[in-house]
C-alpha cells in the first residue's frame, strides 16, 4: 500500500475477531501464487497489517482521533 510522506509504521497489538484474521489469510493464500516447494508466496502478517491500515485511512482515523469525546472509557 502506497504511503504518503505525512504517515509512519507503528507496531502495536490489535485486538479482532478470530473470523477477520481467519479471513485475511485466506483471501490472501486465495490470491496468491506459490513457489516450487507448494509455499504461499504471501507474508500473511504484512497483509493484516496492510488491511488495517487501509482500513483507518479510508474511514479517516485521523478524524475520530482528534475528537476529544473518542477517549471517554
């Protein structure tokens, strides 16, 4: 996924369904090519974290952020 210059990479711990990620590593086992040996060619971690970050850019994280009433318990 293309990066403006105005983001960078954080490493933190996400919390979501067992479903999501069973669902991400399929789609991309389904979409990938495999090599020689029969190994998927896809780094199932890289897409999970390529989805969430297309997830918060397209839903414009940035805005519920920056919106105070977001960090009540």
């Amino acid at each position: 996924m293309p990066q403006s210059e105005d983001t960078i990479a954080v490493n933190v711990v996400v919390e979501m369904t067992t479903a999501s990620l069973k669902a991400i590593v399929e789609n991309a086992k389904r979409l990938s090519d495999r090599n020689a040996k029969g190994h998927y060619t896809v780094d199932t971690a890289d897409k999970v974290s390529e989805m969430i970050s297309r997830f918060l850019i397209e839903k414009d994280f940035e805005s519920f952020v920056t919106n105070q009433g977001n960090y009540r318990d």
